[in-house]
C-alpha cells in the first residue's frame, strides 16, 4: 500500500508538481525512455498498482463481466466496482480515450474473425481442425476476459 503524509500539501503547489510530472513523462521521448522514468519514479508496487487500475478501467468498457475481471487482475470486487462507478461519468476523457481504443479493437477482431472464417477450412484442408479450435478458445477467452493471457 502507498503511504502519503498526513501533511495536505497546498493546491497550488500540488499543480506544479502535477505540471512537473507530466512535463517529464511527455519529455521522456521514446518508449525505452519512459520506462526507464516509470523505473526510477515508481516502486514495483506503484507501477502495478497503476498498470491494474487502467487495466480495470480499460476491461469495464470492454464489457467484461466484474467478476471475470476480479478472478484475472487477483483484485477485489470493491475496486472493480469502485472504477465501474467511476466509469458512469462520460465526460472524462479518460472514458473517452479508452472507448476509442475499444472501437478501433473491435473492428480488428471482427477483422481477424473474418478472415480465420475465409481462411481456416476444417475438414477440407489437412491440419485445419487444430486451427480452428485454438482459434475459436482464443475467441471465447476474449470475450470472457477481453485480453488473451
């Protein structure tokens, strides 16, 4: 768990110090530079912690059943409801990033679905039986869990 001082730090300080943050993750540059940044900011708990919420945030609007989430992040149902309430306000743009990513994966899958329906013959072409039922697991734990694990 993360500990922060009892001590309330003024307002103003506290959005130079958002400001300051932010400036230094936008700067990181490259992929390897942020995560050399997440590296030397963050304990490995924050970074999981962080990585679960957005995580929990990203399945919700997926449609993913709590409880599936619950079972696969190892969280407990009162934080997946937490976040599920926190997700009723549309007006955030957080919601409205993450719906954008799950429209654009969405219509990938249905890409995907279509050409695995054009492609894999099983029963005409020799070796095909296997293909389709790894490709049709892989499609029920998506639409179970959302993410292939």
């Amino acid at each position: 768990m993360v500990n922060i001082s009892r001590k309330r730090l003024p307002d103003k300080l506290l959005n130079k110090i958002y400001k300051l943050l932010l400036y230094l993750l936008r700067k990181g540059g490259n992929r390897e530079d942020f995560f050399v940044i997440m590296n030397e900011f963050f304990t490995s708990k924050e970074k999981i912690l962080f990585a679960k919420r957005i995580t929990i945030i990203y399945l919700l609007l997926k449609g993913i059943a709590q409880r599936n989430i619950c079972e696969i992040l190892n969280v407990s149902n009162g934080t997946v409801s937490k976040y599920s309430l926190f997700l009723t306000n549309e007006k955030l743009k957080l919601v409205k990033v993450f719906k954008g990513k799950v429209v654009k994966e969405k219509v990938f899958e249905t890409i995907d679905n279509l050409l695995a329906d054009f492609i894999i013959q099983p029963g005409i072409k020799v070796g095909h039986w296997q293909l389709y039922w790894d490709h049709k697991r892989r499609k029920e734990r998506l639409e179970q869990y959302g993410i292939e694990y």
